[in-house]
C-alpha cells in the first residue's frame, strides 16, 4: 500500500504542496501531523506501528518524516525489519529500488561522517583550550573548603548533611578526595 504522510513546516505550513505531491503519486491513504513539531508525532508513531510487509511510505521531502539523519537512520532500520519502504519525491529516493548503493547505507554513514566530525572538532577545541592554560570540565572546588570537610569527616562529629552545607562538598566529592 502507498502510504502519503505529510507535516506542516515553514515552506508548506498548511500542505498543501505536500498533499498536491502526494496525490499526483497515487497514495492510497494520507495521514498528516497537526502540527510541526519534532515532538509527539502521534501519526507517524501509528502509522509506523501499523505498516505491513511491502508498505511504501511516501513524503514530499525527507524532512517532513525525519528531524535528523540520525532520526532518519532510525526510521529506516524501522522500516526495515518491518519489510516496509520509504520514497521521498524531492530527494528522488526510493529505498523499494534495489538497483544501486542503497539508500539506508549512504544516510547511515553520513551520521557516523558527522558524529567523527563533531568528535574531532571536539578534541581540537580540547587541545587548543589546553595550550592557552584553560583546563575543560567543572572547576575545582578551593582546596581550603576541600581540606576543611576531610577534616570534618574525619573528627566524626558531622553528618555528610553538615559538612555539606559548611563546605559545599558534596558526598561524592568528598569521598572521591578521601580515596585519593
């Protein structure tokens, strides 16, 4: 069965161009969003759940079913284990075409190309925050207030509750330091 599915988004906010597109591809059944957010895609989650073997899903543009490639690749592997299709018209993707590299191949190493490029630009951001003297992560706490609560600690006169709110260490720095 051919599937039209369509949300509003900035270009189409009342889908129409999505639903002319949708019926000149002779969709048998049209669900549509009431809305564009990412969240709470009530239709898309039905429509998903209830697809059957050999079940194409049509969009007008990838990005009226997917919020990111990684929500993508997900949508994919869905459709996949389903025995399900998606084809978007804009895109001119198919993933029923089994002629080719397949579709769900090229969207799932983009992620991991992304993922490598913000891990990289991650670690050169590290390195160059290091060679100016800036140390990442959350700032130590002053060692007087450190060394005020293991001493607090170990007088066994106050509760973890006390030292807490005398020093601002908490119980799991506190016993962090006290293993080191």
């Amino acid at each position: 069965m051919l599937i039209g599915y369509m949300r509003p988004y900035e270009d189409d906010f009342n889908c129409k161009h999505q639903l002319k597109s949708l019926k000149e591809h002779f969709c048998e059944m049209i669900i549509s969003e009431e809305h564009s957010s990412a969240k709470k895609r009530i239709q898309l989650n039905n429509m998903i759940n209830h697809l059957n073997q050999g079940d194409k899903i049509v969009v007008a543009k990838l990005f009226a079913i997917a919020d990111s490639t990684r929500h993508l690749v997900e949508l994919l592997e869905t459709l996949d284990a389903k025995g399900a299709y998606l084809q978007s018209l804009a895109e001119n993707v198919d993933t029923s075409n089994e002629s080719g590299y397949p579709f769900y191949d090229i969207v799932k190493h983009l992620v991991e190309f992304q993922g490598d490029v913000i891990s990289e630009k991650t670690k050169k951001g590290l390195l160059e925050a290091k060679q100016k003297g800036i140390s990442p992560g959350r700032p130590r706490k002053p060692d007087e207030n450190v060394q005020r609560a293991i001493i607090m600690h170990q007088s066994k006169k106050y509760s973890l509750t006390q030292i807490k709110e005398e020093t601002g260490i908490s119980k799991s720095t506190l016993y962090r330091y006290l293993e080191n």
